[in-house]
C-alpha cells in the first residue's frame, strides 16, 4: 500500500478500519476506498499490487461489493480481464448502501416480527413481549414506508430536506395549521 498516494493511503486505511464497524471486512473495505477514488477502472491484479492483498482475498472482496452493487464490471477494449468501477453519483452509492442494508436487516426483522404477531400468546409474559414487538413492527414498517418514499426523490430534493434539518417541522406546523383552517382534520404531533 506504500505505492499510494499519501491521500489516498490514509482514505484507503481509513475504510479499513471502519469496514468491521459497518458489516464489512477490513479487505473488503480498502478494496472499495480504492475502487472509489481510483480515477480509472481498476482490474483485479491492480488492486492486488496496489493493496498488497492475495488475488483470491481480492477476488472474493469484489464479489461482495457487486453483491452490495457498489461497484460495477466494465470491460475494456483489447483486454480480456474484467474491470471495475465505483458508480459516479454519490447519491447512486449512498441508496445501493440503503437498499442493501434493508435487504439484509430490515426485511429479515420484520417478517420474524410479522410471524410472531400472527402467533396466539400462550402466557401474560408473551403477550406481553408480542405487544412490544408489534411497537417494533409499527416503527420499523413507518420507517420502511418512509424510506420508499424517499427513494422515490431525486437526489436535490433528498438534498433540499436533508438541509431542512429540525425546521422541517415548522413546515409541518404550518401545514397543520392551514388544515385547521381549512376545516380538515390534522392528527395531532
């Protein structure tokens, strides 16, 4: 890794060190920081050269990131190897990221959560524990709900209410006010 730019060294560690924080492995994580800031497709023999990693550990770390589709397989003319590439559009990434997480985690919980409702409590304590998951259900398919309506956005208007912050509630305020104004009825915060 000594052959990196110093920039794009301390990026690449960087990835590294949080791949384990974010479900991924250290390898994993400096394959794609490479990927990404890499000004031109990249095969497999370079990244193995540049990272200083086996070519079956880089092999199995670019299938992964297909996996999560975070980088994608180009071909170039003349050379029969495959190359690969980091989507341009940081908003393409940041959604690949999203759905994926949601695939893998999200999804999984609420079905076990959706089975669990449908069960006939056999106790007070299960009962108990089967009105808190279905709490857990509700949030979790609110923000699933949310989440593919935010997908639907372009990437400005994602932007747009991402600076908003806190003061999209005084946007909610107004438009509850305006309700009552109206004559419609508005569910309360």
């Amino acid at each position: 890794m000594n052959s990196l730019p110093p920039l794009t060294q301390q990026f690449v560690s960087h990835f590294g060190e949080m791949g384990s924080r974010w479900g991924i492995n250290r390898t994993v994580g400096q394959i794609y920081a490479l990927i990404f800031v890499s000004p031109k497709p990249l095969n497999a023999d370079d990244i193995a050269d540049a990272l200083e990693f086996s070519r079956s550990n880089v092999s199995i770390g670019l299938k992964e990131l297909q996996g999560w589709r975070l980088v994608k397989l180009k071909h170039l003319a003349g050379d029969r190897r495959e190359y690969f590439e980091a989507p341009q559009d940081v908003w393409e990434i940041f959604k690949s990221l999203a759905e994926e997480k949601r695939r893998r985690e999200v999804e999984p919980t609420l079905s076990m959560l959706r089975a669990a409702l449908v069960e006939t409590p056999g106790s007070e304590a299960d009962a108990h524990a089967q009105k808190r998951m279905q709490q857990m259900h509700e949030l979790i398919d609110l923000s699933s709900t949310w989440f593919d309506d935010v997908q639907r956005l372009s990437p400005e208007t994602i932007a747009r209410l991402m600076r908003m912050g806190s003061s999209v509630k005084t946007v909610l305020d107004m438009t509850d006010k305006l309700k009552v104004v109206t004559g419609r009825k508005t569910k309360s915060n």
